[in-house]
C-alpha cells in the first residue's frame, strides 16, 4: 500500500464521506466555528475556493467537515476549503462531525489532510513538519511516520526553512519549485543563492542548470583555495552516504585536518550520532 493510500485510510475514518453508517453528521451554523489556529496552508487560492463554491452550490458539501468543541463554539479541524467556500456562498450551517482530539493531533490531521490533497506548497509543508518537531517533541522519524513520509525526505523538507526569506516566499508564490530550493542550498553564502535566484528568475533556468552553475562555482570555490585532493573527495563522498548529510574534509599543511559533519536540527545530530 502506498503513503498516500495509508494517509487516506487513515483520514478517511476520522472524515467520512456524508450519509457513511454510524457517523453522526450536524449542520453547525457557520459563525459558531473559528478556523483552525494550527492550520499549516497559509495561502489560499482565490479563483479555485470560488471554483470550490460552484461546486458546492451545485451539489452541496460533500464531505463533512472536522471540527472539536472550543469556548466559543467550535475549533476546524479539517476541511478548511470547505468551510471558506461556504462562506463565500453565505451558507447558514454546514455538514460538521465533532472530535474530541488533543491539540497535537489536530495539528496533525490538518497537515495530513493537506499533504494528502497535494494543497500545501513546499514552505507551508516544512513549516508543518517544524511545528509537529518543535512544539509536539516529535523527531524527524515520528513526524514521518505520522505524513507516510521516510525520514531523510522531513529532513530535506525541513531545510528548506534554511533559504533566505525572499527565496521562501518565491517558493510559496510558484516561482522557484521545491527543486530550484534544493539545487540553491548547495550554494556556500546566501548572497550566492540570492544570486543564483536573480538568474533563475531573469534567464528561467531548471533544476539541472542550477546545479550545474551551483556545482561549477564550488568547484571554481575550491580550486581557487586550495588544490583537490581526489582521495579526500572520495572519502568524504564516502562519509556523507554513510551519515546522510554534508561532509567536508579540510586538510592542513601538517597532514592532517578536520572533518566537518553538517545537521540541521537537534534529532538529525542525535541520528549521526547514534550511525557513528
């Protein structure tokens, strides 16, 4: 079974579709419910909420949404497209099921709901992965068994937050895919990815042209500073299979030198360390 296919299993039992057997299905008043604090898509899509409101109003809200109980009313758990194209459409209530689901997990069916619809973009998605880390003590390996997610592909995701803003926010705009994002990290200083940024947007280079100009300029990086040793290069390639992440071996002109292993959050030093 793919990670999709278990995503949406295991969602599909906490959000049946309207009419399932055994669910109670309410029509709650629209200003009784609050959106989702914890809700990872901060961008939405005008023309397609209102392509989602046509439909509605052509066939009604399909599936219910996912609320809990709050002071006020009630908190969204999920559907939140849903309930935004309803209220587009001025709609009085709207199919809802209640849940009683702990903070953690709230956040967390929110973010699967969306990975599993393909509605988040790469930053929003990252920023999802950082809070179920940071707030909820979840290490990279839980959070991807919670997503369907293999744990090297949170840590990627999660270096995405490493870019310069301006680079953040091309990404959730669509200008730079998640690609582009990956290829610029491999730059040494964020004034060469903000260089490399200009040139991808002015010239449309792809992911291959970034890192190949990414690769060149290191590569013209080194030569510059000192003379390639091809067997520290092959052991440090060696090095980086083993540990999955960067490595850099610096020699001195003592024959000897260091060797620089790169992390990028607490649990990712916590693997390395656990590998050595």
């Amino acid at each position: 079974m793919s990670a999709r296919k278990a995503l949406g299993k295991g969602l599909g039992a906490l959000m049946p579709t309207r009419g399932a057997l055994g669910v109670k299905v309410l029509e709650i008043p629209l200003e009784q419910i609050s959106a989702n604090i914890n809700q990872p898509r901060k961008s939405f899509d005008d023309k397609k909420l209102k392509e989602l409101a046509a439909s509605i109003k052509e066939n009604g809200v399909i599936q219910p949404v996912l609320v809990q109980k709050s002071e006020n009313g009630y908190e969204l758990i999920a559907g939140e497209r849903r309930f935004r194209a309803s209220r587009l459409l001025k709609l009085a209530t709207i199919p809802a099921i209640v849940k009683l689901v702990e903070r953690d997990k709230s956040v967390e069916l929110a973010l699967i709901e969306n990975i599993q619809r393909e509605e988040l973009n790469p930053i929003e998605e990252a920023q999802g992965y950082r809070q179920l880390h940071d707030e909820f003590g979840l290490s990279q390996e839980q959070v991807g068994k919670k997503v369907g997610k293999d744990r090297s592909t949170i840590a990627n995701m999660l270096r995405l937050l490493k870019l310069p803003r301006e680079i953040q926010d091309d990404i959730r705009l669509g200008k730079l895919t998640a690609g582009h994002a990956r290829a610029l990290l491999a730059c040494e200083t964020e004034t060469a990815m903000i260089e490399m940024r200009k040139q991808i947007l002015e010239y449309g280079l792809n992911v291959r042209d970034v890192e190949a100009k990414a690769k060149k300029k290191k590569s013209g990086s080194q030569k510059k500073s000192e003379p390639v040793n091809q067997h520290l290069r092959i052991a440090a390639d060696a090095l980086q299979k083993a540990f999955s992440t960067k490595v850099l071996i610096k020699p001195n002109k003592k024959g000897g030198g260091q060797i620089v292993v790169e992390y990028y959050s607490d649990e990712d030093l916590e693997r390395i360390l656990e590998s050595i």
